[in-house]
C-alpha cells in the first residue's frame, strides 16, 4: 500500500484532500496558496501524480464523498490553469490577466478557465451541474479512423468537464438532492455503452440534465478507466468534443 493511502481517515474527517509530492504534504488548497504565494514552484508540481494519488484515494472509499471529489476537480483545474501559464514564454505570473501570443481559440479557453475559477466558490455553494446542451442525434456516430484523433491530455479532461460545470444555472440550496452514486457504478455504465458503439461522447454519458454526484462520478469513472488500459481518450482536434473508445489490443 503507498505511503499516502494512511491518510484516508484523515481525508475523511478533515474534509480534505492530503496531496503528497516529493516538495509538499498537506491539502491541496494549502498548495494552491502557497504556489500563489510563490512559495513553490508550479511547474515542479506533478498534476499527474495528485491525480493518481487521489483516485487510489478513492478505492478505499465505500462510496464517493461529492463535496471532497468536486473540490478536487476544481483545485486541479486551477493548478492546471496557472501551471500552463508558467510554461508558456513572455508573461508575467503577476498579470491580472493572461494573454499570451497564441491563437484566439485557445487564448478564449484559457480565459474561459480564468472566470470559471473565480465564480468557483459561488458554484461550489448554490447550483448543480449540468452538461452544455446538446441535440442527441438519431443517427449512430460512425467510428473515424484512428488516424484522424489526437489524444486527449489530462488538461483536455478537465476543461471538458470544467465546461459542464460552468454551464450549470444556480438553483435555490433547499432544492439542491445529493444522490449517492458510486464510480463503479459509472464505470459499468460506460462500459455498457461502448458494447453497443464502438465509440461514445459526453452527450451519450449525461443526457440533458445530470446531477452534480453524477458529473463528478463520471469524471473520476473516465480517469479509472483511462488508467486501467479500458478505453482511450481521443478528440479530432484541440478542444474539439471529447470521445471515449473501446480499447481493442
């Protein structure tokens, strides 16, 4: 067993998440503001390894903890957001805003990720999640050939899934239902899916009107299956709709 699956009893009564990484132990919000603080370096900061941390977290669970899991989300769309801000050349981390030379489609993304940052807290609070809308079509998505995708990066999974949330109108916090859902139960439902096609979209998972344990179950239901060799995560182009395929050998 690794060193950070010990912390689940703390994960679990303190509410959050424990990060371990070869300059920091501790909550990854507490990361997050002393990054901020410049206090560490973003980009000696594995993403990919909190990830993978946080989903051998979530085996030891009995069912998913959704306040814990979108909080995560959240944090880690904020350090991918300000990590690649650091990479890119010709900026200073202290601008207000981020506008860097590089094509608008992705400059509009990045400021996209910015204002979803800030509204975090209010969303966090007061709405539930939802996917953009989206017409399911009656006609069957045809497998592209291999060659026309790319791989999706963790980053390309986040924004997708960031975009879902940001998309959700706020409701009343008395209206607000917290299902348990648990990621296996997501899992067999994506597998289920790719039996019938050998290739599905967000639309195909969500419908038109997900709740938010369901959204962040999905999300971590894709990593799990990403990880375990289940199925590849491709789009046609950059910040194109993501596709989820049956891995075949």
């Amino acid at each position: 067993m690794r060193e950070y699956e010990n912390d689940e009893t703390a994960n679990q009564e303190s509410g959050k998440y424990i990060v371990h990484i070869d300059n920091f132990d501790g909550p990854l919000d507490l990361l997050w503001n002393l990054i901020k603080q410049s206090r560490i370096e973003i980009t000696e900061v594995s993403i990919s390894r909190i990830t993978e941390q946080y989903i051998s977290y979530l085996k030891l669970m009995d069912s998913l903890n959704v306040q814990v899991a979108s909080d995560f989300i959240l944090m880690a769309s904020e350090l991918l957001f300000y990590k690649s801000r650091a990479l890119l050349p010709g900026e200073e981390m202290s601008d207000e805003y981020f506008v860097p030379p590089l094509p608008p489609e992705l400059i509009a993304r990045l400021l996209e990720y910015k204002k979803f940052q800030q509204a975090s807290a209010r969303l966090r609070e007061f709405y539930e999640l939802k996917v953009d809308s989206f017409t399911r079509s009656s006609t069957p998505i045809e497998p592209a050939p291999d060659d026309n995708l790319i791989d999706v990066t963790l980053y390309d999974l986040l924004n997708a899934f960031a975009r879902v949330m940001d998309s959700a109108a706020p409701v009343e916090q008395k209206e607000i239902v917290f299902d348990e859902i648990l990621v296996s139960d997501r899992i067999v439902l994506i597998s289920a899916l790719l039996e019938e096609k050998e290739q599905i979209t967000f639309t195909d998972i969500f419908g038109k009107k997900p709740g938010r344990a369901e959204v962040v179950a999905t999300f971590l239901a894709v990593l799990e299956m990403a990880k375990t060799g289940k199925i590849r995560i491709m789009q046609h182009r950059v910040f194109g709709e993501i596709r989820l395929l049956r891995f075949t050998l």
